[in-house]
C-alpha cells in the first residue's frame, strides 16, 4: 500500500457479504500465536489467502464484514499479514471498532461489488473517493475524520495511549 497525502493505493482482495469473523478468523487456530494462526485466515472459503495476501493489499468485502463474535483475532490475523484498510459496504459494530483499535483503517462504501479481486484502487479517505485503476470507476466512500486516520497510522489505540503516557511527565499514570 502505497500512502501519500491521505492517499491509499494498493491491490484487491474481494469477497462477498457475511465475511464473519470465523471465516476471517477460524476458531480452531485460536490458540496458536498470531504470527501463525494468520496463515488460516480466510482459509474456509479461500486455503490460498495468506499465501496470495501481500503486505498494502486492501480487503474488500460487501455486506456485513466481520459478524459473528466480537474476538480480536480476526482484524488481527488481517493485520499480520499486511493488511491496513478493509473496505465494505457495512460492518459489524464490534469488529468495525477492532479494526479501528488495532490500527486498520475501516472504510464504508456502497458501492464495493463494483470492485474485482486484484484490482488496483486508489482512496483518497480525506474526501471519500475511491478510483479504481483497473476499471477507471470512480465511488463514494466515508470520508475518514483526522482522529481516527490518526489512531490507526499510530498503530491502533493501544499503541496511541502508551504514545501519550510517554509525553506525559511522572509515572504514576496506569493503563
């Protein structure tokens, strides 16, 4: 993923509508380290997704992205494996939020079953426009306010609070 001015450029990865979070996330590698259970991911309806996944891609999915349970696990297996922004017409609550907490950038957008696996797109989250390069459409999207853009490319909550707790003067702040 290339970025450059609020400006993400990268490849495809597309799917459907119910990605939930045991597809993206199979329970039975839920208790292996991530850096493994990641090689799963995807993997009931896609064996070869970790293997064609490449750090910049972007996952594009249609309605209702990341239903099921509310485990962290899913939007990190997608982090480990190089994966920044997810792209779908609509989200689950909880896992829109993971995303946002472990620094991937969730981006809304009616209109992803334009979107073909390994296209090129171009996002421009600032001004909510989507061009995919492939076809040469152009969509709509959410436009992303500065404070969650600001979260995610910190790394995720985690990582913006200890940030902060640094530039705080004294220890007695616990998190």
């Amino acid at each position: 993923m290339e970025k450059e001015s609020g400006v993400y450029r990268g490849r495809c990865l597309k799917y459907g509508d119910n990605i939930n979070t045991d597809i993206i996330s199979p329970p039975m590698y839920m208790e292996l380290p991530i850096e493994q259970a990641a090689a799963y991911a995807m993997s009931p309806i896609d064996p070869e997704f970790a293997s064609k996944c490449r750090p910049g891609d972007i996952f594009v999915a249609e309605e209702n992205l990341g239903s099921g349970s509310s485990r962290e696990t899913a939007p990190l297996a997608l982090k480990e494996l190089g994966i920044r922004i997810v792209l779908a017409k609509s989200y689950a609550r909880i896992f829109y939020r993971n995303c946002i907490n472990l620094g991937i950038l969730a981006i809304e957008c009616s209109q992803t079953d334009k979107i073909a696996y390994f296209d090129e797109i171009e996002i421009d989250y600032k001004k909510g426009v989507i061009t995919n390069r492939s076809s040469q459409e152009t969509y709509r999207c959410q436009a992303i306010p500065n404070h969650i853009v600001g979260l995610t490319e910190k790394g995720g909550l985690f990582a913006c609070l200890m940030e902060r707790r640094e530039k705080v003067d004294g220890s007695d702040i616990h998190l």
